[in-house]
C-alpha cells in the first residue's frame, strides 16, 4: 500500500510518520514541499504519488489568529482539502482527514455525536466544518476524524507551554468552565492504522468518527495534572472563559462521543490521564 501523508513535521503528522509504516510505503510531505494555498501543486504532488491511501494531517490550526485570517484559514482548512478530495475520487483512494470538536457550539450539556448539528463558535470552526463539508461532498472514499485537544510530547501545544511558564516562575490564569478530553497524538497515530485496515475488510464503515481520549476535564484540571505529572510546581490560577478575553470564542462543551468509533471500527481510546501517562513516559522533561 502506498500512502501519502501531510503534514508529517505537525504534531498528529509526526506521530502518524511513526505508526504509517506498518501498513505500507509512506511519501511524507511537510509545507515547504506541499503548498496548501496552490491547488495546482497539491493535484500534482497526488498525481506524482499514486497513493492508495491519502492522509492529510496538515491543517491551520491558529484559533485566534484565524479570526483575523479567516479567508487563509478556508484555504488551508477548506479548499485544500476539497481539492485532495478530487485527487482522491479521480483515483479511487481513501482520504483521511481530521477535524475539530469547535465545529460545535458548547452548547449541548452531553458528548457531541457524529449526527448533532454543527454550529461553529469561531473562524477556525467554521473553516474545518467547510472542509469536513468539501470531502463529504465530493463523493471520494473518506474518513473524517474530529478530535479535540490535541497535545504531544513536541511541538506547540498547552501542555509544553504551561510547563515553560511555570518553570519561569510565571503566574499561570487557566480557565476552568470549558470541557474537554486532552488527546494525545500518540494515540490518535496508533488508532488510525487499525482505523484503515478495518475499512479494507469492510468499505461501509467509511464516514465521520470522533476520536477522543476518554474522560473529561477542564483546561485548568489539565494543567493541574500536568505540574502533577512532571513534578512542577505552579502559581496555578484558575478563571472563567469570560476573565480570559480570548480573541476566538471558544466551547464550554468539547467533549465528544466515541461510541461509533468502537461499535463499527472496532477502536477503544484511552483515557485522557492514561495518554498524559503515556506522554510522560516516553518523553525526558528535566
């Protein structure tokens, strides 16, 4: 099997460069190989590859500043993947794609189900819900994966950041009425290849899936149980969505339901303290 990954320098790229490779060749591209504003270079990095499988992990993930980018944001979170898509139908390949749980409001008290009405509180939702839209539209073969959270042990992510700042001995204001599952990209790299073979044993279970970790916290619960983790000692504040004055609105509610993933792929996720676990212990932090 020949599959072509993007995205491979990002945090869920990097990881998935690690677990591809048991299911066949992988031709890896990163931004500097891979313009995802060109369509023309995208059509003709797909045609040069012939993958059976596509994984795009590239995406534009800058939640606030896409409120000043948005039209950047729809071009890198919407079209490229719409024309990845085209590539994918014209060859009869599988797309895998990822997607946000800011596609919704917050506003349900329950975890989000695949077949709940997206209603995106920000530019960055709005720009991966177009994109889950485009490849859904397109008729090619997909897997649209929404997960939330996402943190590994490189890269630019929150739990890194916290643990900079409190080794600074900077005063740390977490908020505390927003809800989530921190979800590792070690996990997610793990399930996406047993996510493909399942749908070579059966081409019916293609669609949209959630893949989370399992459980549920705050950002500010997050971050306590990071210092926890490492050993850190932190001037650990915690504070409302509103004291926050975040550019991006962002969801009280983000946590989503996994149970598709496991009744028809097969795929039970970890918790998200088992992923912060398995983090720590494959990572030298002092």
């Amino acid at each position: 099997m020949r599959i072509l990954l993007t995205g491979k320098n990002g945090q869920v790229g990097s990881a998935l460069l690690a677990s591809l490779p048991a299911l066949g060749e992988v031709i890896a591209l990163d931004r500097t190989q891979l313009d995802l504003e060109s369509p023309d270079g995208i059509r003709a990095a797909v045609r040069e590859a012939r993958p059976q499988v596509i994984v795009n992990a590239a995406a534009y993930t800058a939640v606030d500043e896409a409120e000043r980018r948005e039209a950047f944001a729809f071009r890198v979170n919407c079209e490229a993947p719409g024309v990845l898509a085209e590539e994918a139908k014209r060859l009869g390949a599988l797309l895998v794609h990822f997607s946000t749980d800011y596609v919704f409001d917050g506003e349900k008290p329950s975890p989000y189900v695949e077949s709940d009405t997206p209603d995106p509180l920000n530019a960055y939702g709005r720009s991966k819900l177009a994109g889950e839209q485009a490849i859904q539209g397109s008729g090619c073969r997909h897997l649209i994966f929404r997960t939330s959270w996402v943190y590994a042990p490189s890269g630019n992510n929150f739990m890194l950041t916290m643990l900079r700042l409190a080794r600074e001995g900077r005063p740390l204001r977490v908020v505390d009425d927003q809800y989530g599952a921190p979800t590792t990209s070690l996990m997610i790299a793990d399930a996406v290849p047993d996510a493909i073979r399942s749908l070579l044993v059966d081409r019916s279970r293609e669609g949209l899936y959630h893949i989370t970790a399992g459980g549920r916290t705050t950002w500010h619960g997050f971050a306590r149980d990071i210092f926890q983790a490492a050993g850190v000692k932190a001037d650990l504040t915690a504070i409302s969505s509103r004291e926050y004055k975040a550019l991006a609105r962002r969801p009280r509610n983000s946590v989503l339901d996994n149970h598709k993933l496991g009744e028809r792929l097969h795929i039970r996720m970890p918790t998200w303290q088992d992923g912060l676990r398995e983090v720590f212990s494959v990572t030298a932090w002092n």
